[in-house]
C-alpha cells in the first residue's frame, strides 16, 4: 500500500506549472488536494512518473461571486463549501451537497476543481457541474479553453482535458431566486460513494415550472442531465403528480452500472427515488 | 537528472519540534511521521484515506496523514498524539475517553482523538447532529461509538469549563 516511485514538481507560479505539463503531462499528473490520487497510487491503480504539485500555486486559491458566475479556482477545498459561498439557490445548493462528500477530514483537502478532473462518476461535485451548467477553464502554455460540463465528461474517470492542461478555475452560474434547487443521494452510509444521487434546479413561476434542469450521478459512468424529465416538467404544475412523471422519465432514459452495491435495476429504482425527492426537497414549502 | 528515488530534505515541525528528515517524495506524512520521526502514536490502518486512524492535525486541521506526502508537510505545523499531553497530565479528550470508555483495542484512538481535538479547536460549542456526522469519519471496530460520542461531549464540557475558570 505505497506509491510506486515519481519525482516530485512543485511549482510556485501557473506559468511553472503550465511548462511542466507542457514537458511531461503525458505521464505525469497534477495533484491538488490528493484525496483520490493518493489513494489510487496507494494501490497502484495509478503510477504517475511525476508528480506536480498544484499546492504552491497560490495565484488558484481563490472563489468568489463576480459577473453572475461564482468563479472557483483550483485551489479552493470542499470545505470551503460549508458555509454557501455565494447567495441564492446556487450557494444553498452547493452548502447542502458539500455534507454528502466523504468525511470532514477529507473535506479539508480535497478541492471542488479536482474532483471534476477525476471525473469519477459518483462524484457529486461532477453532478452538479452537469446539471447547472458549469464552465471548466482548461489551460495549457497555448492558451486557455472554456469546456461546457456537458462536454467535459466522457466516461467513468475519463474527461475532455488534454495530458497539458490544468484545470485553473470552474464557474458555476449564480441562479436568481426564480429558482430552486435540490439534492438527494441515497448511500449505504453517511460518507459512503453515493449510489444514486439527483440534482435539479427549477425555474418556477406562478406555481408552474419554466425551466428544468435535472442531472442524475452515480447511475451512469459519468453524471449528466436528464432531458425526457426536463422536459416532463416543464410548463406543468408544481406537484406530486409531475415529480412521479420525471422520476418516471428518468428511471426509463438510464442506463445504470452494475457493480457489487447494485445492479442495474436496484440503481434505476434508487435514480427514480432520489429525482423524486430532490424535486420535492426544491419544491418544499412553496404551496405545491 | 534526479531519480525518484532520491532523498529530499523535508524538516516536519511535530508538537513544535522540528524533525530534519530525508525521505523518498513517495514517502506519506503517516509513514515519515513513524519510522523517520520515530513517533508510533499515529497508527496506520488502511492505507487508502478510509479509515481515519491516521489523522493529524496540519494547520490544526484533521487530515489524513496517509493521503498527504510527508514531502507537502514540509515547514507546516503538525500535530499528533504525542502532543495533545506531552509530558503533563493527560488532555480532557484523554481524560473523558478514559473515564467514558472511549476505547477497547486503542487502534482507533489516535486518529479520533486528534479528530476531537482539531474539531473542538474550532468549532467549541459544536452541537451534537453536527458533531456525529464528523465522528463517522474515523472507523472503530470496539466501541459501537457512543461512549466515543459521550467522551467527546464530556471533553468539550470540561474544556470549556476550564476555559471559563482561566
């Protein structure tokens, strides 16, 4: 249970960081807080020849609300996250979700930006990135791209990011407060991978819902958006009867993993039960 | 051209003693900690961050000292079992995991003690929900937990009792 051999990278400045990966992203890889690295070298499931250390690269340590987009460097650690970083549904969203990542300690290290590059498909940071929309900003020395999140994750562990690029910053879009958002994960313990895991946001007016966006994680190698119960939902009431329609929508468009905690048609009934309840959880205490 | 085999200096300031070590970059902070700084108080169980028996505080926050290369605690503060007393009396956390029978084996205690220790730091007046939720990060296959739960509450009551006293 050690890491095979790597030397060690640890640059002070993106620029630095960007040469290096320039040189030697192809079989070298960037760690930040190293919560899943670690333990994936700790099994050898992976074997970086190097090593570059995004920790020094303080110009990434930043998140903050600016221009409707909350803008998250690389740096910034889950438990930044405890608190809502920014105002409205966006903020209230990512606070409730933070609870459901690993352990509190985990939490300490481990960065937002670096659970999307691992991409692993039970991550509920990815989930949320997929359903809202998110923008990952990849950089290399020749020069930087905006990525949608719906294009960004390809498969299981498996992104758009190319071996010489960093991902420097990842923006969520700041929802007004027409909408509301929800979450629900079902895991076999507080901590545990999720096996299923729902978020939605909604835009609701007059009691009927405008817009819908709801993405679903655990299920399929990598999580993203639903749209047969987006589009279930959309212009219908806010209402029991609607959620068990998407919920429905969902369980049908899936095509679940199996793998020791559940086979395909346990995750398709869980995929049903969590859209359910994140729908109401949006919802709750709005008359529906 | 280095190898990864060679040795970096790394100096680890542990319970506010500085430990001039080399170590290969794959060496983890748990590992540096035992064998290079000779401090078996953090034990070492799964090796993969799951467990939790390793955590220290960096920074006076709970890490898992298996998941972080000793090579990135260089220069940062760490904290480990043998601190919380050093040559006093026994910490409260001590005293209550003792007096609350926190413990059986003591594999686990370590890592829940510094756990405790970095969590009450912070956040003192921590209500019992709140306070659970972090407990189920480290694994104890003794207890059933809730004497862990009662010895952490009783720790924080005489902590801020002393505190109140001071």
């Amino acid at each position: 249970m050690k890491p095979a051999p790597f030397s060690y990278h640890a640059p002070s400045t993106l620029d630095a960081m960007l040469a290096l990966l320039a040189e030697g992203g192809e079989d070298g890889k960037v760690i930040a807080g190293g919560q899943s690295l670690v333990p994936m070298m700790n099994f050898r499931l992976a074997r970086p020849a190097r090593l570059f250390d995004l920790n020094g690269v303080a110009e990434l340590d930043f998140l903050r609300a600016e221009g409707g987009w909350l803008r998250i460097g690389a740096l910034a650690r889950h438990a930044a996250f405890h608190r809502p970083p920014c105002g409205g549904p966006t903020g209230a969203l990512l606070a409730e979700v933070v609870r459901h990542i690993a352990h509190y300690p985990i939490r300490q290290r481990g960065t937002f930006a670096g659970s999307i590059a691992h991409a692993d498909p039970a991550s509920e940071w990815c989930l949320v990135a997929a359903t809202l929309g998110a923008e990952i900003v990849a950089r290399s020395r020749a020069g930087e791209r905006r990525i949608g999140a719906g294009d960004f994750f390809l498969a299981s562990l498996s992104t758009a990011l190319r071996p010489d690029e960093l991902i420097v910053e990842v923006r969520l879009p700041i929802l007004d407060a027409g909408w509301r958002t929800g979450f629900c994960e079902f895991s076999r313990r507080v901590g545990d991978f999720g096996i299923a895991m729902t978020a939605v946001a909604l835009r609701v007016e007059s009691g009927v819902v405008r817009e819908a966006r709801i993405g679903v994680g655990g299920v399929e190698d990598h999580p993203a958006r639903q749209p047969a119960a987006e589009q279930a939902l959309v212009g219908q009431p806010v209402a029991a009867r609607a959620f068990a329609a998407a919920a429905d929508a969902v369980a049908g468009a899936v095509r679940p993993m199996e793998d020791l905690h559940a086979d395909a048609a346990y995750r398709r009934h869980l995929a049903r039960t969590t859209t359910r309840r994140a729908l109401e959880q949006a919802c709750a205490g709005s008359g529906s | 051209m280095t190898s990864p085999h060679d040795k970096l200096a790394v100096t680890l300031a542990v319970n506010g003693r500085d430990y001039r070590i080399a170590v290969e970059p794959r060496r983890s902070l748990a590992d540096a900690l035992r064998e290079d700084c000779g401090l078996t108080g953090t034990h070492l169980g799964c090796e993969h961050g799951y467990c939790g028996a390793c955590t220290v505080l960096v920074d006076g926050v709970p890490v898992r000292a298996c998941l972080m290369l000793a090579v990135q605690a260089h220069g940062r503060p760490i904290r480990t079992v043998e601190g919380l007393a050093g040559d006093g009396p026994l910490h409260p956390l001590q005293e209550a995991f003792r007096d609350e029978h926190g413990l059986q084996c003591g594999f686990c205690t370590p890592g829940f003690l510094m756990l405790a220790a970095g969590v009450l730091e912070r956040e003192p007046d921590i209500g019992d929900e709140a306070l659970r939720e972090i407990l189920s990060a480290n694994l104890c296959r003794c207890t059933g937990y809730q004497n862990i739960v009662k010895a952490v509450r009783a720790a924080a009551r005489r902590i801020k009792e002393a505190a109140g006293r001071g």
